[in-house]
C-alpha cells in the first residue's frame, strides 16, 4: 500500500485555494491514499469564520475530494469543519475519509484543547464515537491531533480490529516533543501502522512544526518530513508485518478486559469496586 503523506500549509479561511493546492499536491506524485493534516481546508485559527466555512458532509468541499478520489482511483483523508447533520449551529473538528468508489467516513475529533491559545471547546462540539473505515488495503481508525494523548481511542480501534490508525493535526512547535514521544508508543501498545500527518507553517501565533511521520507496528520509524517546510512523501506500507508484530509483541493476546471496568471506576468514583 502506497501512502502519500502531505504536509501542508493552508491558507486561512480559503477553502476554494486549499482544495485546488490538495489537487495540486496529488498531481505530483502517484499513491493508494493520500492523507492531509487537521483542518486541511480552511486552516486551524478560523475562529468565529468556522460559522460560516463549515458545511455538511454532503457540501461542495466534499464532493469536490470525492472527485479527485474517483479520478485517481485512490482513498483521500483530510480535515475540515463539519455541520451535524441533526441540531443546527453545532460544528465538528472532523476527519475525512473518502473512498474511490465516493463512500465517505466521518470522525469528530473527541478531545478539544482548550488552555493558552488553544480554543476548540468554544467553537467545536466533541465527539462521541468511533470510526473504523473498511478499505480493500485493511482497517483504518481515525483520530485528530490532541485525540492521541487518550491511548483508550487507539486501544479501542485496535480490539475493533484496525491495522492503521491516522492522527491528522495542526499541533504547533511547542508541543514537538510530546507527540513525537506519543506516536511510537501508540504503535507499539496496539501493534499497529501509526501515521501522523501535521500542517506546517505560522497563523497568528502558532507556529506549526510539520514532520509527519510514519511508525510500523514495532515502532519503527519508516518516514519522517521535514520540519518546518511543506512536503510530499510517498512511503510504502506492507499489512502483512503486523501478524509478525503481534507474534513479537502480543500486547493484544495479554490484554486483561477487566482492567477496563476497574478504569472506569477510578475515573467515575476514584475507587475501585471492592464487592466484586
């Protein structure tokens, strides 16, 4: 499976320039999936613009990916603010999946950094389920930048069953270090492909550091991009390491399940069940 990972600087608030620059992106190099960053179409500080940019799933921001997939004959993952679909004037922090046959997969990212200059919770509803996307290549999770210091979400996706997990973010410089500490050890705890991809660049006081990145499910660096610099990268994925993964590294065979129902006692009550 060939993965193009693009690390992008969007324009703010320009959905029309950040889709053509997608186009443009997936013209120079040949792939299987072509993964872009957190708010790939209107850039990460939008703020109270995110009103009028949103749309729902089936907009024209949508369908204008779902072109380029069929085009291509490829799967397309990308960030953008979506409508619900259900109760007027919420906004989700989403991730996109598009199949080449035009199926489209949603996940809204669950946990929204709110503290210093990170505002989501005021302008983003939080999300509440899971996606595992099905594609001929394997089973895919989906998660959004700050999703990935939770390792519940990814644990969750793999007893689902996924084979690739991908965190699309807008994570600025600042906080380098701690997703590149976060994104082996979410491959290695599952035993999955982990792929990140980041935006790049400056918007209003952030700084976003690039160096999307690929780990195989030993945590094995495959791919990493340049910091602070736009790229393009195609790196190639073999499914069939994670059976000689899970063989070396049976962290799912080990797994206790009733270590889960005694996490949400602690998180719910802050004690254990006793009368078990």
């Amino acid at each position: 499976m060939k993965v193009a990972i693009i690390t992008m600087r969007p324009k703010i608030a320009d959905k029309i320039a950040n889709l053509e620059k997608m186009a443009n992106y997936m013209k120079k190099t040949k792939a299987d999936m072509y993964v872009f960053g957190e708010l790939t179409i209107c850039g990460y500080h939008v703020k109270d613009e995110l009103r009028n940019i949103a749309e729902l799933v089936n907009g024209p921001s949508v369908k204008y990916v779902k072109e380029l997939a069929k085009k291509n004959k490829c799967y397309i993952v990308f960030g953008m603010p979506l409508k619900n679909s259900q109760v007027k004037g919420l906004i989700n922090n989403s991730a996109i999946l598009i199949h080449p046959d035009g199926k489209v997969d949603t996940y809204n990212k669950w946990f929204l950094p709110t503290v210093g200059p990170f505002e989501e919770k005021i302008f983003f509803d939080e999300g509440e389920s899971l996606k595992l996307c099905d594609t001929k290549f394997g089973k895919i999770g989906l998660i959004v930048c700050y999703d990935i210091f939770f390792p519940e979400l990814c644990r969750a996706y793999t007893l689902l069953g996924a084979d690739i997990i991908i965190c699309i973010s807008a994570t600025p410089s600042v906080t380098r270090k701690y997703f590149e500490t976060l994104i082996p050890a979410r491959a290695v705890e599952n035993t999955v492909y982990f792929i990140y991809v980041n935006l790049v660049g400056t918007q209003e006081n952030l700084v976003f550091w690039g160096g999307s990145q690929i780990y195989d499910p030993l945590a094995n660096l495959l791919f990493k991009a340049p910091y602070f610099k736009e790229s393009v990268k195609v790196c190639e994925i073999d499914l069939k390491q994670l059976e000689f993964a899970r063989a070396n590294r049976p962290v799912l065979r080990d797994i206790k399940p009733e270590i889960y129902q005694d996490l949400y006692n602690l998180s719910r009550f802050h004690k254990l069940d006793t009368k078990k």
